[in-house]
C-alpha cells in the first residue's frame, strides 16, 4: 500500500489532501459509467480477496491467450510475481515510465487494464521467458526494475501499452 500512497503523492507534487482522497477514491468500487472501478480496498484487507480474485481471474485469461507460456510458468509461485505486480499496482516490478503509462489507462479503462498489462508484457517477452527455468524466469522479472543487461530489456513503454489493448476483456471474464 505505501508503494501506492507514496506514488500517488509524487505524481500530486506531494499535496497530501489531493492525494488521500485520490487513493480513498481507488479503494471504493464504483459503476458510474464505463469504465468499471473495481476498488482496491480487498487488495489490503484481512486474507486479500480482491486480490486473490484478481490473481485467479488473470491465471483464466493467461492460460486462455498464452497456454504454452502458462503452463511453463505454472510451478512458479504467485507470491514471486503476479501477486507483486497486481499488489503494488506494477510500481515495485516495473520502471516508473511504465507504471504511469499503465495507471493512466486504469484510470481511463478501469482495473480492467490490470490484466491486460499483465497480458501485453508477457505477450511481447514470452519468447524469451519459454525459454527460462523457475530461477532464471524469476531473475528475469527482477531485471526488469533493475535494467540488468544479462537478459533483453523490457520492450518499449508505448509498445506495451499497445499490445496490452490488443487483449479483449468483458466484464463476464472478471466476474
């Protein structure tokens, strides 16, 4: 949850009202129009169910896109990736020019776009990553924060972006 707090209140230019009442707002579900909001409020509640929903909802859609690549990931414990990424909004796993190209499309597109940006990074370094064991497959995702020059680098921000709105998401896969 700091992770979230803290980047809320760089990207005010640390006015602290603004910013706790922009991360109220993300904790509430809300409906007004499209896009749905899920709320992230079970992401930190006593046994994260929203989360958890969110983490089995993206294992449907992962095996559905990309069966060869889930099922080479699938001895791969959650705790050492997807629950990170999803946890922290993709703010302790990614650069920060990604992460504000993804927050600005959940903002426009809903939670929704938690899973397609899920999708679209694996999509575009899966030729890669079919290629690695459990270990090798785990430091590759650290070298994603850390620029590590041993494996390819994560692809351009805009190219991500791009290929995660390729993914066709109703709202009857996530409920």
């Amino acid at each position: 949850m700091n992770f979230i707090a803290g980047f809320i209140l760089m990207m005010s230019g640390s006015r602290e009202k603004e910013s706790f009442w922009f991360f109220c707002a993300l904790l509430t579900k809300r409906k007004i129009a499209e896009p749905i909001m899920g709320g992230l409020n079970g992401f930190f509640s006593d046994g994260f169910p929203t989360l958890l929903k969110y983490v089995r909802v993206f294992h449907n859609l992962f095996e559905y896109h990309m069966p060869e690549l889930h099922e080479h990931m699938i001895d791969i414990p959650d705790l050492l990736w997807i629950n990170k990424w999803f946890q922290t909004c993709f703010l302790y796993s990614f650069p920060l020019g990604l992460c504000i190209r993804i927050w600005d499309n959940i903002l426009a597109d809903g939670t929704k776009f938690f899973f397609k940006a899920a999708l679209g990074i694996l999509r575009l370094v899966e030729s890669e990553l079919i290629l690695l064991d459990f270990g090798e497959i785990n430091e590759y995702f650290k070298s994603f924060i850390t620029n590590d020059s041993s494996y390819k680098l994560l692809p351009d921000y805009e190219k991500i972006i791009t290929e995660a709105h390729k993914f066709k998401i109703t709202d009857d896969q996530i409920d």
